[in-house]
C-alpha cells in the first residue's frame, strides 16, 4: 500500500468527522523536536490542505494534541448536525423502500435525489444529508461520458459530488418532507433572484 504523505511526513493517524480531518505524522529523518507533527487536512478532488501544524519529539504529547483537537470537531460537528433550522425534523435515515429506484436509462438532471447511507461518514447517515437536488454532471444524464452527479444539499444548501452508483433512487416533489420542501422553494427562489440580478446587470 502506498504511504501518504504531507511533505516529509508519513501520515500515520488520520480520522475524518465534519469538515476537516486531523492527522499525525511522522518524520524519523527529521531533526530537533520534529519527528511527529499533528494537523487539520482539508482536501478538495486533487489536494490535501495541511494546517495548525504542532510537532514535537513527544509521541504522547502529539497524541494529546489529537485528542483534543478531535474532540473539538466532534463537538463542533455535533453542535452543527443537531441545531436543525426547523424544529421536529425526523432524521431517520431513508432506505431503498423509500425512494424510487434509478436505471441507467434515467435523466437525474433537476430530479430529487436519494444519496445512500453506506457512501457517507458515520455522522452524516441521516435523512437531512441524504436528499438532494441534482443539478448536473455527467452522471446525471442517462449514459453519459462520467459518472459525476453535482448535487445541492436540500438541508443545508452546499454543494457537493457524488457518483452516479452512490445514488438509492429519487422522490418526487410531493414525497419531500416538509423540511425538504422548504429547503427547496428556498434554493428555487435563491436561483431565481440570482438570475433576475444577472438580467438587470447586463
């Protein structure tokens, strides 16, 4: 298996929770007090964004230092995960039993979509990350060139890809929960302004 690496360091610990990941490192070339180093890695599709480096020759100390950071995302996380914006929301992860199921024939482009539970970490595998607008992508559209389906959270409105393979199925409008709805006349309305803006601009 082929080492990761941020710069001289050999990642050795690594836990991912929320938006970031921490990380340990070691260098056993490295001189001084530096031989280990923990840090928060942001990662897009090509890059590994490595920052707050802390190094030391003290495996306990760095181990300390992870353990504290990885509780503070995890509360961070948590805080942002159980704050819904509308009160009551049923969180239960949906299954294949509630979604229609998707062919290859079939254009996801502008369609509800159900992501599911397996292709996300442990603490977003709950209904208010799994339904989703698909926007575009090649993925999106029946046999296409790639497997990229671009999606807008429903829940939180970010943005993000998935693999076609990695969708369950799609909802109809009138299977949303209220919640859902919401979120979606909110995105509708948000496009509408931005498009109204860009007419007036021009």
């Amino acid at each position: 298996m082929e080492k990761r690496m941020a710069g001289d360091y050999e990642i050795i610990h690594a836990f991912h929770i929320g938006d970031k990941e921490i990380v340990i490192g070691e260098n056993i070339n490295a001189s001084g007090d530096e031989r280990y180093m923990c840090a928060y890695c942001e990662k897009n599709e090509i890059l590994g964004l490595y920052s707050d480096l802390w190094v030391s020759d003290d495996f306990c100390e760095i181990a300390k230092v992870y353990a504290d950071r990885l509780s503070e995302q995890a509360e961070k996380t948590r805080r942002a995960l159980f704050t819904p914006k509308f009160q009551g929301i049923d969180t239960t992860p949906l299954t294949k039993a509630d979604c229609t199921p998707i062919s290859s024939n079939d254009n996801l482009n502008g369609k509800i979509v159900v992501i599911k539970q397996d292709v996300l970490r442990q603490e977003y595998r709950r209904s208010t990350n799994q339904i989703k607008l698909c926007t575009g992508g090649f993925g999106a559209s029946p046999n296409g060139r790639g497997s990229a389906c671009y999606c807008v959270d429903l829940y939180s409105r970010t943005t993000s890809r998935f693999e076609r393979q990695d969708i369950m199925g799609t909802l109809q409008e009138n299977q949303l929960p209220k919640w859902a709805e919401l979120g979606l006349d909110q995105y509708r309305n948000e496009q509408r302004q931005k498009s109204q803006k860009a007419k007036e601009e021009r």
